[in-house]
C-alpha cells in the first residue's frame, strides 16, 4: 500500500515539475521576445545608429519615477493655509524620582504582574495551610527587592525567570526560603547569621 502511494506521489510531482518547467520556458521566452522587439524598435528608430538602446533597470525606472513626481509637486501649486508643523512635547521630570519607561517598569507594577501569573496555582496549599500564590509571591517579592538593593536594573526579566524556575518546581520553591529562588536566579545570597 505504502509503495503504491510513493509511486503515485513520485508520478504526481515529476508531471508537477514537468509543468513548471515549461511554464518557466514560456516566460523566460515571452520576456526575451519582449526584449528583442524593444532592441530592434530601437534600432528603426535611431535609423543607423550604433549604439543599442539601453534597457532601463528596475532601479533607473525607480529614479525616473521620483524624478517625475518631484518635477510635479514643485509645479503644483502651494496651498497659502499650510498648517505650521508642531514642536514634539517634552515630559518634564521630577528631580531625585527616576520616572518609570515602558522598558523599565517599577517594582509594583511588576509585582501586580506576578500576583496575576501566580493565581494559576490558586486551591494548593502548603502543609501549613498556607496558600501556593501567597507564598510564592513573598518569595518573588523578598527577592526582586533584594535584586534592587545590589542594584540589578532589569527586574521584570528577573521576575520572568522567577516565574520560570517556580513553574519547573512550584513545590520546592514553596517550601523553601526566598535565598534558595535568589540563588537559583545567580543573585548574590547574604549568608545566614547562626
């Protein structure tokens, strides 16, 4: 069954490739004749001229093209109510706030954004009786401000691969402290006081 399915496959795309092979013919034919017509057009029209005429490239009739249209937008005549172009606004900033980009979020907003990832593990609780998104947002919270504090700027990255390594092993991030997700993220862990 399997070898007559091949062999009707294999008849199909030689008679496909047999079509596309003349069809490509055909073109390439239809444009050469195209361009031997305007060869000799050209020459009839020079009348014993030497030279052939050169057939404009794509990037000649480009040029030709914006040429023209900036022969017709110099003739056309100016309207008197222009409008006069606007200055772009500025954004003032506070002095001694940094002012929260895009790129660069503050800490509640990325810590929001957590909150709303963690509601996945909403209904596990830990065998204290504690809730999974509760805990592991402490977790995530304790370390995005330890992060700040030895001054890491790009903490929604850091809180994405949190979220990576609590989504490998919720279990186990739970149940440990935040310096056990701090290490796992290669962020420095101060050393306990025994």
């Amino acid at each position: 069954m399997r070898k007559t399915l091949d062999s009707i496959l294999e008849q199909a795309l030689q008679e496909a490739l047999a079509s596309l092979k003349g069809k490509a013919k055909d073109m390439v034919e239809e444009a050469l004749d195209q361009v031997l017509r305007a060869r000799v057009q050209a020459l009839l029209e020079g009348e014993g001229a030497s030279t052939l005429a050169p057939i404009p490239t794509l990037r000649a009739r480009g040029k030709g093209k914006a040429q023209a249209q900036a022969i017709l937008l110099e003739a056309a005549p100016v309207k008197e109510e222009s409008v006069p172009a606007k200055a772009p606004r500025r954004r003032s900033k506070a002095k001694g706030q940094p002012t929260p980009t895009p790129s660069h979020p503050d800490l509640e907003d990325i810590l929001e954004g957590v909150k709303v990832a963690l509601q996945k593990y909403s209904g596990i609780t830990t065998p204290k009786g504690k809730g999974y998104p509760d805990v592991l947002f402490r977790r995530v919270r304790k370390v995005l401000e330890h992060a700040r504090e030895n001054g890491h700027h790009d903490l929604a990255l850091l809180a994405r691969s949190a979220l990576a390594h609590i989504n490998v092993d919720p279990k186990g991030v739970a149940m440990s402290s935040w310096q056990y997700l701090a290490g796992k993220l290669g962020l420095p862990v101060p050393i306990s006081q025994a």
